[in-house]
C-alpha cells in the first residue's frame, strides 16, 4: 500500500491532521468517562468511532495498492488500415487478438492486456486515454496519398522565400504543385511510395495568403500563412542614359514605396537625377542598379565596399562583360554560351541572352531566371534577362512583379522586427515563436487573446522565443498589423484528411507515445512478460459510503437497548 505524500507546507495540511486526532481523543475519552454504560457496549461504541476514523483518514490520504495486470499483447489498428496489412502486422509480431480503432472506443471495460501495438495513426486523444495502464507501441502506417509530415513559414515578408517541405506516401507517384490560385508556382515529380519534397517560391503578395497542395489533380489541402509588408528600399540607379528597361523597373520600385534616385550621365560634368519617394536620410543606398558600362563608378564600389548590394542589368555580351565585371567588383562569376540560340525564352513575354551561369562556390542563382547572386562583404548579382519591361506593357503585372521581387529577395538587408513561428499551427498545441534583431523590444507577444511572455535566447543576444497554446481556430491577430492561422482538431471518429491535418495526427499520436514512455512505470522494457502493475484505490463515494454507514450505526447503537 502507498500513500500519496501530503504537503506540510501549507496550513490546511496542519489544521485536518489537528481535527484528525481531535477526532480519534475526544470520543474515546468521552465514551470512557460515560456513566451506567456496561463494558462491552463501551468497546463496541470505541469500536465504531475507531473504524469512522480510519474511514475519515482514508477519505484524506487517499491509499493505494498494487495490482498486476495479465501478460498479453493486443493489436489496434486505425479504420483506415487494409485488413490485409492487419492481419500481415498481427502474424510477424505473434498477436492473436485484434481490434479495430471503431471498436476499440465502443469499448467499456479496462483493456486486459499488459502490451499494446498501435497500427496507423488515426486514433483521437482521448480515447488513447484508455491506455494510461499499458505499455504502447507505436507502428505507423503509411497511407498512399497523405502527407506524413509538413511544415512552411507562418509568417513571411514579401519578397522573402516561401518554403513548403514535408514528406509523403504515393503509390504510383506524381506531380505534387503548389498553386497560388490557379497559378502554379513550384512543382516536383515524386516517385511511388515514402518521399521527401521541397516546394518554395517568392511570396509576391501581401496579407493573409492561401496556397494550394495539389497531387496531380486532388487538392490535398490548403496552406495559409501571413506575408507581411516588405521592408522600403534606397535604391540609386548609376547609369549614362536610361532606357525603357531602366525607367518600367524604376518606377515599379517607385509604386513599391521604395526611395529610387534615378542618375544619368548625359555628357563628362553634366547629368540629371530624378527622385521617387524622397528618401528621409542621407545614407548610402541599399541597393545600386548599374550597367556593365558603370560598373566603375565610384558610387557602385563605395556602396559595395559598405556591404550594401549591387545589381548590374543591361548586359549584351556576357562572355567579355561579365570579365569586366568581375574585375572591377571582385566577383568570380563565369558564364558559357548555350550554342545554337539566339535568345532563350523564359516565358512568352520574357526572354534572356543565350548564356548559362556556371556553378561556382559562393554563388547563388535566383530560382527560375538566368540570374546569379555573388555573397560577400556586400552581395553583386547579374542579370541576363532582355526587356522585362515588356511584361509591364502587355498587362502581366504579377509575373513582373514575382520576377523583381524574386532577384530582390537575395539583395535585402536583414530585416528588423522579425516574427518567424512554424506551421501548421494547431489548436492546443504548442507553438514556438522567434523575435529577432528587433528595433524597439516589447515585453510580450499578443497573439488572438493570449499575451506570451518573451524569453531571451541563450545564444543569440538579439532574439527572444515564446511560446502559447491556442484554443481558436483560424485567423489570430499578432500584435497589431500581423496574423497567424491556427489550425483546429483533428474531427474524432473519422478518418483524417489526406492534408495538414492527417500530418498532424501523426505529430500528436507521436507525442502521446513519447510522453506516455516518458512516465511509463518500467521504462524500456515492452515484453510480454514485464510484469506490470497498477495502482488502484478507493472511490471517494466508497469512502463517503462507509463514513454514512458508521454513522447511521453509531446513531442506531443506543436505541438498541
């Protein structure tokens, strides 16, 4: 038998263990200074008094015993588990009795067993509840077409890169497309049964955003995060004369609300300079548009030199220029002529030179556009696309905009006032948040209703982590311009969705088996032949029961004569 301990710390612990023995004293003294009452019936009343007391502690400390539960395995398998795949799992591990997640929450008596395997991973919360008094053993099943794990950024700035990664079971393979409307804006091929993928693309809107996952033709699920507005840029063009291709992008950064000085040269000593969104300070720019005939500029080398970012558009013989240009701005970059082309289209309105960057160490390209982007004290990169202009002029304003803000989101600054936090985020699930390099630090995180204390980390002096459980689902306001979506329970009862929320059964029943081993009373040893052991106690109500019964004896016990 054991007894839970008591704290003694606290008055109440003291006062009930005062009345306590008040109780078991005065009685007996009472009973034993009573007059004209015969021995026998003075033991009997000390008796029933004696035996109300105990009834009493025990109501109080509440006492257990050790119960051995019988050695045996049990299969329960999920409802949407092949019985083939049942029956082939019950034969290699030696398991004679099954059960189906349906019948297993019809159950009403304790399960009999001392070992369970779980099949598959639809199975709700509370129903593994059940299993507090056996060992658990968890056996995922993979079903074809759903997603086994996936994760993205709930928030992100535009222009940053979206990244959706995951892993997921097909039986025969296919195209898996992440669609922003009926935009497709990555792809990947998979192959047939487990695989890993990596969709990304630059978010080019702004607000609460959905994307869709889509395998082949099903919409797997639909992913939503928070694309918050782009940091303003100062962005200064150094050129000898503006051209079409110069003025649409100047004036694309302009309607941005970036700070855009536009320099031209038009003879030695003389130039013009207009100006959109003047900007507020007198710092150098943070980024500089050039051509390979300006690459010497002064402005271009000193903006370069103070880590800021170049990028040199223009170009019409990339073999000879982009010499030049490593020259004059300590690139590495190399290029080859693809042979037999004239130009290479990239779309139907946009085209690029008949060049390819190589691949180089420090070297990164801009995903789905012949441009490279050289890291350094500052970074430089190299445009080989001819008139992107012309895609303003025919009306494609979002594939303007996703190439430009494509090139820009490897030239930012580091952002301040960051907010990153992963999803999918899910109700009453933790969700761990990061602030970093931020200007003004506030003291906490208001996220929906909830007010998340910020803790800073150990190693980075300039970020801070909280973390908050959510009981809403949907749209949760963060601070007070931001948004994070939450997603709700998995429904109990019924098969899971083939999207998010199919992956995130799979994280909650990893979690409660991580945490049911976690406390398990023999930790590390899951035989059949653990002897394992519970502990059972009394119900209150059979306590209180016994109390009304000595009770009732006590106030019978005179009347008897």
């Amino acid at each position: 038998m054991t007894i839970p301990p008591l704290d003694w710390n606290v008055a109440e612990t003291w006062l009930l263990a005062a009345l306590l023995l008040v109780l078991l004293v005065m009685p007996i003294w009472l009973i034993s200074r009573k007059s004209g009452v015969g021995t026998n019936r003075k033991a009997i009343r000390i008796g029933l008094h004696g035996l109300l007391w105990l009834a009493v502690l025990g109501l109080w400390l509440q006492p257990r015993w050790q119960q051995t539960l019988p050695s045996g395995k049990l299969l329960i398998a999920a409802d949407n588990v092949p019985a083939d795949q049942v029956r082939a799992t019950a034969a290699s591990l030696g398991i004679r009795t099954t059960l189906t997640a349906s019948e297993f929450r019809t159950l009403t008596t304790n399960v009999p067993v001392d070992t369970v395997w779980l099949l598959g991973q639809d199975f709700p919360g509370n129903e593994l509840a059940k299993l507090a008094r056996q060992v658990v053993i968890w056996n995922p099943y993979n079903v074809p077409g759903q997603f086994q794990q996936i994760h993205w950024n709930g928030i992100v700035r535009q222009g940053e890169r979206q990244t959706v990664s995951g892993r997921i079971n097909t039986a025969e393979g296919g195209m898996l497309r992440l669609r922003f409307g009926q935009k497709t804006v990555d792809s990947t091929r998979l192959a047939a049964n487990d695989q890993s993928f990596r969709l990304s693309y630059v978010a080019f809107s702004q607000g609460r955003t959905q994307l869709t996952l889509a395998l082949d033709k099903t919409v797997l699920d639909t992913l939503r995060f928070m694309a918050r507005p782009a940091e303003k840029l100062r962005v200064r063009f150094v050129l000898d004369a503006p051209d079409f291709e110069t003025r649409a992008l100047a004036d694309w950064l302009g309607q941005q609300g970036n700070a855009v000085e536009l320099t031209n040269r038009l003879s030695k000593g003389i130039g013009s300079e207009l100006t959109i969104n003047k900007a507020t300070t007198s710092a150098l720019p943070d980024l500089v548009v050039t051509d390979p005939a300006n690459v010497t500029n002064q402005a271009v080398s000193k903006a370069l030199a103070a880590g800021k970012s170049v990028l040199v558009i223009n170009l019409t013989r990339p073999d000879v220029e982009v010499t030049a240009i490593n020259r004059a701005l300590r690139t590495g970059l190399q290029v080859r002529r693809i042979p037999g082309k004239d130009t290479v289209r990239i779309s139907p309105d946009l085209t690029a030179l008949p060049f390819r960057f190589q691949p180089v160490p420090g070297t990164l390209p801009v995903a789905g556009y012949p441009v490279a982007v050289q890291l350094g004290s500052g970074r430089v990169a190299v445009s080989l696309l001819t008139e992107t202009f012309q895609l303003r002029l025919s009306g494609d304003t979002t594939t303007y905009a996703r190439l430009w803000q494509s090139v820009l989101a490897q030239l930012r600054p580091v952002g301040k006032n960051n907010i990153q936090v992963e999803a999918p985020v899910l109700t009453h699930q933790p969700a761990h948040f990061k602030v970093n390099n931020a200007g003004t630090l506030p003291a906490r995180l208001r996220v929906g209703t909830d007010t998340l204390p910020l803790q800073p980390d150990p190693i980075n002096t300039r970020s801070y982590k909280a973390t908050g459980r959510f009981a809403t689902s949907g749209w949760l306001p963060v601070q007070d311009t931001l948004a994070l979506y939450a997603y709700g329970d998995v429904p109990t009862g019924s098969p899971a969705s083939n999207g998010v929320s199919a992956a995130a059964q799979r994280e909650q029943i990893a979690g409660w088996v991580r945490t049911h081993r976690r406390y398990d009373v023999t930790p590390g040893q899951i035989g059949a032949a653990t002897a394992r052991t519970i502990e059972k106690a009394i119900p209150d109500w059979g306590w209180l029961l016994a109390i009304a019964l000595l009770l009732s004896s006590l106030w019978i016990e005179p009347k008897l004569g």
